[in-house]
C-alpha cells in the first residue's frame, strides 16, 4: 500500500468492490455479533451471534455462506474493532482458512453510531453493523501478522512490564507504610529500596526497634538481614543517623505492630517480585538472539540496549517492513495532530493513537541516547542552543530522526554514519 495519507485511503475503499461481503463483528469475552453490509452499506439480513468457541467459529461461516449465495457475491472480508485479546482466537482461526480479516479503530465505531439512524442508542447488533459500514467506507486497518518469534517476544515484553508495574505499586505501599510509623526513614536513606534501607527494613522497620541499640548493634543487624559491606564509615555514620532520627520519630505508635507485620509481607512479595522479573528478563535475552541479525543490527548499531531492542522489535516488528520512519511513529501514536478551522489555528500535539509501550521506551531511548551518543547530543545541543527549542521539544523532534534512522538502516542494511544522518553544516576545523 503507498505511503501517502489519501492513497492509502483511497485504496482502501477501492479495495471493496461490487462483489464483496462486507462483515463485521462486535467482539465479547463469550458471545459475538456479526453484521452484514454490501459495498454500498446497504444491510443484508439480520444480525447474528455466535458463541466464543470453534462450534460459534462454523456458525459463523455458515451463515456468511448464505449470504454469499442468496446475494450472489464472492468475496468476504471480515472486520473487528481492535479492542484486545478477545479478538485474536477469531481471527487466527480465519486466518488459517485464508479469510481476509481488517480492524476498526473504536473510535471510529463510537464517533459513527449515530449516522445509521440518528439515535444515540448502543447495543451489539447495532455495533456490528456500524463496523461493517465502516469497512465498506474505507474506515480500517490491516490486521498485520508478526512472525512468531516477534509475538512471543511482545508477549515476555508485556509480562516484565506487568511485574514492573506491581513492583511500583509494591514501593508505594511499602512508602506509604513508612510516612505513618517512621517518617523520618527518608531523612536517613535517600531511597528506601537500597541495599541499605532494604536490611533496615528487614531488621529495625520501626523506630521502637531501634531503642537502647548502639551503632555496631545496627551495623550487626544490617550484616545478619543478609548486607555486605554493612559497617565502614559510611556505614558507621548512617547507623548514628538512624539511631537520632528514630529517637526523634513522631511516627504512629498505636497501630505499629499491624504496619511492621505489613512491611515485612510487603518486602516479601517485593523480593519476590524482583526475582520474577529477573527470569523474565532472562527469558527475553535468550528470546532476543533468536530474532535474526539483521532486524536486531539496525538498534544495536544505533547504540540502544538488549531491553529497548525487544520492545522496538516486539510492537513494530522487522523495520526494514516500513516505507518511512513515520510509519514507525505513528504505531506509537507520535505523529503529530492540530485542529484548525477558518482563521483559528488549534494547538499541535501528539495524537497517541497508538502504542504506548512502543511510545513510552521511544522516549526513553532518546533521552539515553541524548545523554551517551555523541552524534544525538550534538543534535540536542544544537536544537536547543542554535534554533532555541524547550528540551522537550528538542526530545521529541529527534524521536523522529530516530525512527527515520532505525527505518532507513534495516532497508539498506548499511551501519550508522553520522555524516548521512546529519542536518548540520561541517563543523569547522
């Protein structure tokens, strides 16, 4: 398909010819609706639902035979809202019978519910028929099937993620917990997951377990909570800090023992936790050298780490699949949105219809690469010293050169050389 905007919509709906069934299914967890519509929109029978499992899949079938029989047409295309992993069982097993399966964005579905019959009314039958109108009109996408390995890949991706984010949530509690018996922890230790405040937790959580104890008494408690190099100077000095701030401690006394149970389970599912996510991180590493060299090369050469590389290639795939970097950012959602009308000139901003994992590690990997790459620190200082850009913005404008790099690297399988990549003049000898 070409790359331009209205190309790409216009075939789309050439796509749909005089002879196509158009279907559409309002995906749920257990029962489906399917809705039939022509080329033209025109509704062609009633509605149907179908249960989740193979049986409802030859339901399915058999109804759109039907259909193609009483209405003489040849071909079918089935289309579904892409409103997460309900959907992938259907279309997998649509696949495999050689069906041709696209996506409705839900919004799309939302923002059109009205124009079939002016009514603000919802339900599933209605739902169908409107994502089959919608298909009909060109309103959908390809439903791209990544190889295997890049499925699995997003699948540990999404898992590390998912752990990561009980491990924050772990952190607040155990945050939480701290500001009510001992509030003065902080004033002590910068970060309560350190080494150092791990085994204070572990060994002294409140502050009445610090009474009557001397510095090399909480040294011994820190070295038998499992810390090495608990003692030194440092080590000396935070055990005086501790043992004054909990002399000092204001923090709640009446429900201590209910907040020291509660830390010591917290601190157990955080270890936990950090174990889990260690595996599944071992498990994406070993997943990682099985994606061929040259979909990996163009991240590696570019200087990004064995983490961001399988979040790239887990939600985009093999790059060299793209036409354009912008391809690349709009799946993360970052290509640029603005709204004006007649004179009025609305505000730019990302649309973030996209992926937000995808978006999120783009972002990071710039501000990484801004930091440890002397090609993109060059650029950042001149956007933000030459052409005075806010540092954001600056961030956001080399997201796109870097995914018009990483683009441009797996086509032509040629390494990174500044020199082909950079707007700037010659610098001077």
């Amino acid at each position: 398909m070409k790359f331009k905007s209205y190309d790409a919509i216009n075939q789309r709906i050439e796509r749909i010819t005089t002879d196509h069934l158009v279907v559409g299914i309002d995906i749920a967890k257990e029962m489906h609706v399917a809705g039939a519509v022509n080329f033209r929109g025109v509704q062609l029978g009633r509605t149907i639902s179908f249960s989740n499992d193979k049986f409802g899949y030859e339901k399915l079938l058999r109804w759109v035979h039907d259909l193609r029989q009483t209405h003489n047409l040849m071909q079918v295309i089935f289309g579904a809202e892409s409103t997460g992993h309900y959907f992938l069982n259907l279309a997998f097993w649509l696949h495999e019978r050689n069906e041709q399966i696209v996506l409705v964005n839900p919004m799309t579905t939302k923002r059109n519910k009205e124009n079939r019959d002016n009514k603000p009314s919802k339900n599933d039958a209605k739902d169908a028929i409107i994502i089959a109108d919608a298909i009909s009109r060109g309103y959908y996408s390809e439903w791209v099937i990544r190889e295997t390995i890049y499925r699995r890949l997003r699948y540990l991706v999404s898992e590390r993620e998912a752990w990561v984010t009980d491990l924050s949530a772990i952190g607040n509690q155990l945050q939480t917990a701290l500001d009510q018996s001992f509030p003065e922890f902080t004033f002590v230790f910068k970060e309560w997951n350190g080494p150092r405040g791990i085994a204070t937790l572990q060994a002294f959580p409140l502050p009445s377990d610090l009474k009557d104890l001397t510095p090399e008494n909480v040294i011994d408690g820190w070295r038998k909570a499992g810390m090495q190099r608990a003692g030194g100077s440092r080590g000396s000095q935070q055990a005086v800090m501790l043992l004054a701030a909990a002399r000092r401690s204001v923090g709640l006394t009446d429900i201590a023992p209910e907040i020291k149970r509660q830390i010591g389970r917290l601190l157990q599912r955080y270890k936990q936790m950090l174990s889990q996510i260690e595996t599944v991180e071992h498990e994406i590493h070993e997943l990682l050298s099985q994606v061929p060299p040259s979909a990996r090369q163009p991240l590696t050469e570019i200087g990004l780490s064995p983490l961001f590389v399988a979040v790239v290639l887990a939600n985009a795939g093999d790059l060299s699949r793209y036409t354009h970097g912008r391809q690349l950012l709009a799946l993360a959602g970052l290509s640029l949105a603005e709204s004006t009308s007649g004179k009025r000139r609305g505000q730019i901003i990302l649309s973030k219809r996209g992926r937000r994992q995808l978006r999120k590690y783009l972002y990071l990997a710039v501000i990484g690469l801004v930091a440890n790459h002397p090609a993109f620190r060059r650029w950042h200082d001149h956007n933000v010293k030459t052409l005075k850009m806010k540092k954001q913005r600056s961030i956001f404008k080399l997201i796109g050169k870097l995914a018009r790099i990483l683009v441009a690297l797996a086509r032509s399988g040629e390494t990174f050389v500044e020199s082909k990549a950079n707007a700037l003049p010659p610098q001077a000898a």
